[in-house]
C-alpha cells in the first residue's frame, strides 16, 4: 500500500470557521445552542487537536483518548461533519487534491474501488472532537467504509492501515499465483511476512477486515482482460521471452506508481513469472 499526501491544514480554523458560519438562531427564533456548545468547546478542541497532531506525527496513533463528552457535547461535535458546511466541504476536496493523480479517486484502502466517500479513521462515536479533523479523514469508497464501520484498533494494537503514515510501497508482502486450467488463468493472492511483526500484524488485520484477498481474486478476471487487450498490438510477433519482457515492463511501470504490493501489481508480476500463462498466449495469438 502506498502513503498517500497529508492535509496539512489550519485545523483549529476549520474549527472556527464551521462554528463562526452557523446561524445564530434557531428556526424558531431562539439562540442556536449548537452553536453556543460549540464556541465553548473549542479551546478544548484545540488542546485534542494539538495532542492528535502529536501522537500523529510520532506514528503513535493507537494512543489516542478520546471521550470525556456527554451526549450533548458528541451530538454537536458529529453534526459539525453531518451538517451542510462549505468549510468541510473544502476540507474534504482538499484531500483530494493534494494527492497524487493515481490515487485523487482511488480508495486507499483496497486499491480496488473509487473513492465515494469518508471514512474517519478513529471513528466519530468515539473520537467526536475529530469529526473535521483532516488527518482523520480518509476518502475511500463505500465498501471499505462499510466493512470498517468503528473500528481501527484491537485493545492496543492497530488494526487498519492508516494510508497517511504506513509506507509499505516498497515492501513486497502480497503475492500471487496463477495456474491455467483449460486455457482459463486462475490466480490466488496471499500474505507474505515483511519481516516486521508489527506490520504483519495489522496487514493480517486489515486485509481480513477488508476481506481483501477475495476482492483481489474476484477483480483479476477484468484485470487478466485489460492486460490481454494491451499486449494485442503485439499479436503472433512475439515468441514466450519477448512476450514476457513485454509483461515484466508494464508491471515496472505500475509498481513505480501504485508500489510493490499493489494489488494489480502482484497480478501482473505473477502473470510475467507464468510460463504456463505465457505459452497459452502466444498460442492464441499466433
């Protein structure tokens, strides 16, 4: 999985500026109470949004303490994201923009699908102060979002790889394997230790969570037919080597832009290695 850009933002001015734009009062005349809650909480905010920033920046986010809040205090922290807000709409398209142009619609968390949507990486029912924290937002697409729902951590270690601070572009820990029955490419995906403990720990987590090894098996059938619509060009010109160094370049250039373990990544390095895969090829294209 690749780190993704951070939004370094004025976060305690997001803040602000949500409260500052809300209406003073009510649609039956009285003072917004949201409002007066919220002006009153944000010297506290910014005292959670300093240690946030901290434990941020030391990757040491599973020390994270959130609560403190009655009902409430968490009702008008969450409704600063519900409610229509064009600063957190700025926040949001921000993230976006900031990142690289493979990944602005690209979920990060499975690499699979489009982004739809935010996830808040510690969840707003129990971390509501952080509900328009940018470096707590993820834009991810829905299915990630569903399957994560509240959860991040199991007792004290993490479960969910936080796209912003795990960089494991470089690190080859998903493989695949591929067989061909009757003409038909079958793969497998699998795990394989980084020699971390730690990191194999939450890459076991996540990828459980995400149920990602299936998603993975399940989208490289359209994948296997994208890679053999682009090497049709090449049709009963190359013998097996030629073809594979074809394959092996294309599969260089994806890991120079979406790393060693991305998903497609792993496909097309098994695709290359197969020379079961390869003869069926040049077999159909001569």
């Amino acid at each position: 999985m690749k780190q993704i850009n951070i939004p370094y933002r004025d976060y305690i001015g997001d803040y602000g500026s949500v409260v500052v734009r809300m209406h003073n009062k009510n649609k039956w005349g009285e003072d917004n109470q949201i409002k007066i809650l919220l002006s009153g909480l944000q010297d506290d905010v910014a005292e959670r949004y300093d240690i946030y920033k901290s434990i941020f920046n030391s990757e040491d986010i599973v020390g994270a303490l959130g609560g403190g809040y009655d009902d409430d205090c968490k009702k008008a922290l969450q409704s600063m994201y519900i409610g229509d807000s064009a600063r957190v709409g700025e926040i949001k398209q921000h993230i976006r923009d900031i990142q690289e142009e493979d990944w602005k619609d690209l979920c990060p968390y499975c690499g699979i699908n489009c982004f739809s949507g935010y996830d808040h990486y510690l969840p707003k029912g129990e971390f509501p102060e952080y509900s328009i924290l940018a470096i707590n937002l993820i834009h991810c697409c829905s299915t990630c979002n569903t399957k994560k729902l509240e959860y991040w951590k199991d007792d004290l270690d993490r479960g969910i790889v936080n796209p912003y601070l795990d960089d494991l572009s470089d690190v080859e820990y998903l493989l695949c394997g591929v067989n061909c029955n009757n003409g038909i490419p079958v793969v497998e995906f699998s795990l394989e230790s980084t020699g971390n403990d730690v990191f194999d720990s939450l890459l076991i987590k996540h990828f459980a969570r995400f149920d990602l090894l299936a998603r993975y098996k399940d989208r490289s059938n359209s994948e296997i037919s994208t890679i053999r619509d682009d090497i049709e060009s090449y049709s009963g010109t190359l013998d097996l080597e030629s073809l594979r160094t074809v394959l092996q370049d294309r599969y260089q250039r994806e890991v120079l832009r979406f790393g060693r373990s991305f998903w497609k990544c792993a496909l097309r390095k098994a695709l290359y290695l197969s020379d079961d895969y390869l003869r069926m090829l040049v077999r159909t294209e001569a």
